[in-house]
C-alpha cells in the first residue's frame, strides 16, 4: 500500500492538483489498492480527524480575523504604527512589519495578515517612491508573523495532533514573534537607509495619544485572547469566540464601519476559508492514519536516530528539511502530517514539545515567503502587480534574517520556553 500511496501522491503534486485533494485522492487510491480494508474506512478517518474540541478555535479566529479588517481595524493599527516609527528612515517599510505584529495578534494567519495591511502599506510605500518590489517583499515577509504571533492556526494544529497545551504554545510564541518582527524592522531600515528611503511627516505626541486612542481596541484584543487563556478564565476554543464577539461589538458598536449587510460576505469568505483548512486536515488526517498503520513514523525515527542521536544534529536536519518542506507543501497540512512524526523524535531526544512546536511554526511560516509556492508571496504579488523573480529577489535579505532566527530558536531552547516556565512558578 505504501508504494501506491506515495507514487500517486507524487504524481498528483506534479499535475498541481491542490494538495487537500492529492491527499484524499493518494489515500483513497491507497485504501482502495490494499483490499484488506472497507472503503467507508475513509469516511470514518476524516470524521474522526475532525471531531475534536480545539479545532473549533480555527473557524471563530478566522471569523474574528475578518471582522477586524472589515471593521476598520487595520487602518487603525497602520495609522498608530506610523506614528511611531512613520518619521524615522524606511518608517513605512518598518511601520509595514509593526503593524503585521499588532494583526498577527488578531488574525492568526498569514496571508489574511497580507492581504489586509499590505493592501493600505504597499500603495502608501510605492507612493513615497519606495521600490515596489522591495515594498512588496517587506510586506510578504511581514505576514510570516500572522502564524508566529498568537493566536495562530498552525499552533493550535500542532497542539492538537501532538497532545500539547495550546495555550502554552502560544505564550511560547510570544518572544520568537517579537524577536522575529523586530529583526526584520531593523533589516528593512538597514535596507531603507541604504537605498535612500526618507520617513513621512513628524507627528507630535499629542498626535501619537490620539492615534493610540484610536487602535486601543484593537491592542486589547490579543492581550484579552492570551490573558484570559493563560489566566485560566477561558480554553483556546472559548478565546476564538470571544474574540469573534469583541470584534463584532467594536466594528458594529464603536468604530461603526461594519453594517448589517456587511456580515454575510464576511461569515462567506470565512466559511469558505475555513472548509478549505478543514478539508485539508481530513484528509491529512486520513493520510497520517494510513502512514502510521504502515509504520512509515517509526521507520522515519529509526533513520533519523541511526544517523545521529545528538539532538543538535537533529535539529539542523529538521531544519533544513523543513525549510524544503515549507517551499512547496501548505502549512497546516505540513503541520498535521509531519508533527506526529517528528515530535516523538524530538521528545525521545530530550527537546521539549512546546520548544519544537515553535521550531515546526517558525520554519513553515517561512515556507510562506519562499519560491516557488510561497503564498504570502502571491498575495503580495496580487497587490503590487510584480512578477515573482522580481519579488523573489527582493526578499532574499529577509529570508537570510528569518533563517539566523530560526537557528537562534533552535538552539536556545529559553526563547521559546522562558514565557511558559516563569508563569507555571
């Protein structure tokens, strides 16, 4: 059965069909060349993958993340960032990445993170003369942060399929994300700087209260999400509610930029979202019972182990490998398949779970940034109207700075762990 399902895995990849349904398609084709199992097996795979408590934080983060962007909360955010940073050298390239951070921290998604603040920043970048190639690369790499700043989906995944608290994993999340943000502030002010790039107009602080007045509704709602997570007043699934009911109440409420009518093209774009992540966790679901019932997991480990059992060496092959993994596969899926097998090498290797978690996350969220199926390049590409060379170039100085985090996280366990051991004492 293995053979079959790889190979027509493979070949599906090669013919572009989306990767949920190649997928599906190997798996079924799989159970149906074994004929030792019924075929209503795989109907009861992917139900079973999807019947899970957790999961229903996705379609609620997703929903919440729609909402804030329909309701004016983006602008706000871009405003308040560029009142800090707007005046400095490359401010719009830096007022570009803190605003992602402060949307990472509502959305939990990276090409939602693009899409909404890249849609104001890219035009306001080009409009001050900045390269629209490197303006869309800032931005494209600025929404890596979407899935490393929690809430984030790929987390709530990977803590699902591993058996990890979700909450620890995104308070885990929390100082790789700014580590992450700040560094890439600082490469594209290095970059600014270099090619010329002059801030925007000075604003007062009078200027700046206000401004901070006006996303302060926007700032509370990460720090009320991971609060009342960690304070124990609410589970991960509970928070994404909350979250989608503040963001209802402020943009109907408060800001007043949502109407009526506005919400079902919202709960629309975030159903079909959402059916599509779910489809491909079915079916990765599917795919990740065949591949363990064949023992591919355990004869994965026994390689790893039999090449080394440092777990440095082990660490640099998951990278590596990941890193790969993440320039052609789709995150979440990317999540659900590999997490069940990698993490029980890490944990037998004596690496913490949330640590890895947050190494798994790091390296696929910046598969999103990498040629050739990078997909928050395409967004980014959507709105500037570049081609990808041109975008693909542009973002290679970001890349070498995500890779010097990733091995920063790797190998200094405390950056990620920190958060989650001084807040259990």
């Amino acid at each position: 059965m293995t053979p079959v399902l790889l190979v027509s895995m493979i070949i599906l990849f090669l013919m572009t069909v989306p990767i949920a349904l190649s997928i599906g398609l190997a798996s079924t084709l799989a159970v149906w060349f074994d004929g030792n199992m019924p075929l209503t097996v795989i109907v009861q795979r992917i139900f079973t993958s999807l019947d899970s408590f957790p999961l229903m934080a996705i379609p609620f983060f997703i929903i919440a993340g729609s909402l804030m962007e329909t309701g004016g909360i983006s602008k706000r955010l871009v405003h308040f960032a560029n009142t800090l940073a707007g005046s400095m050298t490359g401010g719009l390239a830096g007022v570009t990445v803190i605003t992602s951070m402060f949307f990472a921290a509502i959305s939990g998604s990276s090409p939602a993170t693009v899409a909404a603040i890249g849609s104001i920043m890219i035009p306001a970048m080009v409009a001050k003369y900045y390269d629209v190639n490197f303006a869309a690369a800032v931005q494209a790499v600025a929404g890596a942060l979407g899935v490393i700043i929690p809430p984030s989906i790929p987390m709530i995944l990977y803590g699902v399929v591993v058996g990890v608290s979700i909450g620890d994993l995104f308070m885990a999340g929390i100082i790789p994300g700014l580590m992450i943000g700040f560094s890439l502030v600082l490469t594209a002010v290095i970059i600014s700087k270099r090619r010329g790039y002059k801030g925007t107009e000075q604003f007062t602080w009078q200027e700046r209260v206000v401004a901070f007045k006006n996303a302060i509704f926007a700032i509370l709602m990460p720090i009320i999400i991971l609060g009342g997570i960690y304070g124990g007043i609410f589970t991960p699934t509970e928070a994404a509610v909350v979250a989608v009911f503040y963001a209802l109440i402020i943009g109907l409420f408060v800001y007043r930029e949502i109407k009526i009518k506005d919400l079902i093209p919202v709960f629309m774009r975030s159903g079909i979202t959402t059916a599509i992540i779910m489809l491909i966790i079915g079916n990765a679901g599917l795919l990740g019972w065949l591949l363990t019932k064949e023992r591919i997991p355990q004869t994965v480990a026994q390689s790893f182990i039999s090449f080394s059992d440092n777990p440095l060496v082990f660490l640099l092959i998951v990278n590596i490998f990941l890193l790969i993994v993440g320039m052609f596969f789709e995150t979440s899926a990317s999540v659900i398949i590999l997490a069940p097998i990698l993490a029980p090498i890490a944990i037998a290797l004596g690496i913490d779970p949330i640590h890895f978690g947050i190494i798994m996350v790091v390296n696929l969220a910046i598969g999103m940034v990498t040629p050739p199926l990078g997909v928050n390049l395409f967004v980014a590409m959507q709105i500037s109207k570049v081609r990808l060379e041109q975008i693909s170039k542009a973002v290679i100085p970001f890349l070498i700075v995500l890779i010097i985090n990733v091995l920063l996280i790797s190998y200094i366990p405390g950056i990620s762990t920190f958060l989650v051991d001084f807040l259990k004492q």
